[in-house]
C-alpha cells in the first residue's frame, strides 16, 4: 500500500452559461500510507470532485495526482489499483450481492476459496450476510449503500475512496458500523479517503480531516487540532456543534487594565474582557471565540440572562443573552437556571479565539499565537 500526494490540484468545469466554473483551487494534500483522512465540507464545496479526480473518473484541470510517488493524471481509473465506494452505489443488477462484493476481488484473479472467505467476512462486518443470494433491485437504500462498501472494503488496493458511505443509514446502525469500519481499515492498514457532509462521521473514522469551503482546503489536521486550533473564522464556525460563539471585538489600552471589548449588532459596548497576553494593538479590530463547552458558569464577572435550558441527559445547553449579545452555552450535568433568570458566566483567557476580520486567519487561541498552528492551510 502507498500514501497519496495532491499537488495544486485543480478542477474547472467548463459550462456554456457560466463559462470555466472553479470547483476545486489547488489543492496540496499529503495522506501517509494507512492513514484515514475524511473531506469534510458543505454540498458543492469540492470535495466529490475532488475524490472523482483521485479514482480517475474526472481529469485533473491543474497540478498533481501521484499514489506512492506514481503520477496517476494520466492512468484510467482500472489502472490506479483504487477501490471505491460511490453515493450512488454503482452495482450491477445482474448479479447476486455475493458476486457484486467478489467482483473486484475475481478481477484481481484472487483464488476462489479466498474470495469466498473475504466476501464472508465483510458481509458479517456489514450485516449483510443473509443478503448474499439477492439481487442490488430487491435492496432498501441502506442495503444498497451496505454492499457497495462491502465491495470496497474487500478489496486489497493501494487507496481505497468512500463516497458518502453511511449517508443512507439508520442513526443506531451507523454508530455501530463506524467503530466496526474504522478497526477493519485499522487493522487491514489501508490508506483510505472518504467523503462527508457528517461532522460526527468524520471525527469518529478519521485520522486527519480536511476541511473544505468553496474549493479551497482550510485546514487539514486532527480533530482536536480543529477544535482547540481553528485555522480560520470558517473552520471555527463550521467545527463543532453546538457551534462557536463568535463576536466583533475591539482592543482599549486607554486603561490600567488593556481590555477586549465585545460589541453587539449595532456597534454598542457590549461586555469587556481582560485581553490577554498578546502583541495586539490600541483600537484593533478582531473577531473573538469561544467554544459553549469552554464557558464556565456560577462564577466569573458578567451576568447573562437565561433564555433557554435544555437537558440533554448528560449535557446542560443554555441559551443566554449578554449585553444584547446571543450566547450558547453547555455543561456537563445539569444546571440550576430558570429561563428569565440570571447566571453568572465566565469567558476564560484561555479559552478565546482571536481571528482577524478581513481575512478570518487566526491570530490567537488563548495566550498562544497561531502562526505556528499545525494544520493550517497556507
């Protein structure tokens, strides 16, 4: 097996109406050999396009493809030693699930007695054993969804690409088959690429996530790494759920005590903050963070006002209302809060993100400056 390299990779896709129409910018993209990477992103934020150009079944407008130093631009996908997945399950209505799961393993000239045992196995892990002598037209969504990833999976390829691969599942039989498919491409060592719009999905299978918006790839890291160290005001909006607080902020050195001051809507002073220790200037504008798992609550200096309390039974979701700012908050366990009612919350140094606002790029997490973040894209 390899590791995969995207070099400036581009995609435009030529239209009448709308002339070359940019679908992914140049994207650089190391994978190592058995690592699992998901592209994460919004629909049409180029990432099908993307895992489409890897398989072959798009060409690369710009830059460059290689599987373990091997340029596949130019290869047709039969070539790539790539298997995948596809949304749209791509199987063959002819034949039984049996032979559909076996058919890149025969084509492989795999010895029979071996692919007899492999599509056995697979189709334990996927729970569709007792779906082997059927035909893909007498299949739900799910079951279809089920044996075009069995087929993947039991493949031996150099890269394997899934396709949206648990979108048509029940909610309680894809957590019980994320934690099944990451232990098999664990323990099988296959480098694998997989496409999402689940953030859940993609912090649970993967190693890396690369986070894409508009074409372009804002970050690619670890989970925790695009949690505690967002690259951009995007990554920090889209990661997380409930998602980050974020506000318009200045820095006042008017003061004794340098300050950040938050504002709402309109511009009005909202609440301060003490600003931490970072080279900041006198009336700079920012955009501040802050995570809802990281507000404290019953102590700190701002009163918030209780707008709503849901209790998720093992998380407390407050909604609060802070010098006309909309705030969300969670806390492990429960909290004594009435709607209507006040708390006292704290908004930890530690805890704040500090993002420019034009550019969105991270300057801050806590006291720490970003420039040196792993992960951030260039």
């Amino acid at each position: 097996m390899a590791g995969l390299t995207l070099d400036r990779v581009t995609k435009v896709y030529e239209t009448r109406r709308r002339g070359g129409v940019l679908a992914v910018d140049a994207v650089d993209m190391a994978v190592e050999d058995g690592e699992i990477v998901g592209l994460l992103g919004s629909s049409g934020c180029g990432k099908t396009s993307t895992l489409r150009m890897v398989a072959g079944f798009e060409t690369v407008t710009e830059g460059e493809i290689r599987i373990g130093g091997r340029r596949i631009n130019d290869l047709p996908p039969a070539k790539r030693n790539v298997a995948m997945a596809f949304e749209g399950y791509a199987l063959y209505p002819p034949l039984r699930i049996r032979d559909n799961i076996a058919f890149g393993l025969l084509r492989d000239r795999r010895p029979k007695a071996e692919v007899a045992a492999r599509v056995a196995e697979v189709a334990a892990l996927l729970e569709i054993g007792d779906l082997l002598e059927r035909y893909p037209p007498s299949l739900s969504g799910g079951e279809q969804q089920r044996v075009s990833l069995a087929r993947a999976l039991a493949r031996s390829a150099d890269l394997h690409l899934l396709d949206e691969p648990m979108s048509q599942l029940e909610p309680q039989l894809r957590a019980i088959l994320r934690a099944r498919i990451k232990d098999w491409l664990i323990s099988h060592k296959m480098t694998t690429v997989f496409v999402t719009h689940d953030q859940t999905e993609a912090i649970a299978l993967a190693d890396r996530i690369a986070v894409m918006e508009a074409g372009v790839l804002q970050q690619f890291a670890a989970p925790a790494e695009l949690k505690e160290r967002p690259a951009n005001l995007f990554v920090a909006g889209f990661i997380g759920e409930p998602p980050m607080n974020l506000f318009k902020a200045s820095v006042d050195r008017s003061g004794a005590q340098p300050l950040l001051v938050v504002e709402d809507a309109a511009g009005r002073r909202a609440f301060d903050l003490p600003l931490p220790d970072l080279p900041l200037a006198d009336g700079q504008r920012l955009y501040l963070g802050i995570r809802p798992h990281r507000i404290g609550f019953g102590g700190g200096g701002i009163s918030a006002r209780v707008l709503s309390n849901h209790w998720l039974g093992d998380q407390t979701h407050l909604g609060l209302e802070v010098g006309g700012l909309a705030l969300t908050g969670v806390a492990d366990g429960a909290v004594e809060a009435r709607p209507g009612g006040e708390i006292a919350v704290e908004l930890p140094a530690a805890s704040l993100h500090v993002f420019e606002p034009e550019s969105g790029r991270a300057i801050a997490h806590g006291a720490r400056l970003a420039g040196a973040d792993r992960g951030a894209a260039a």
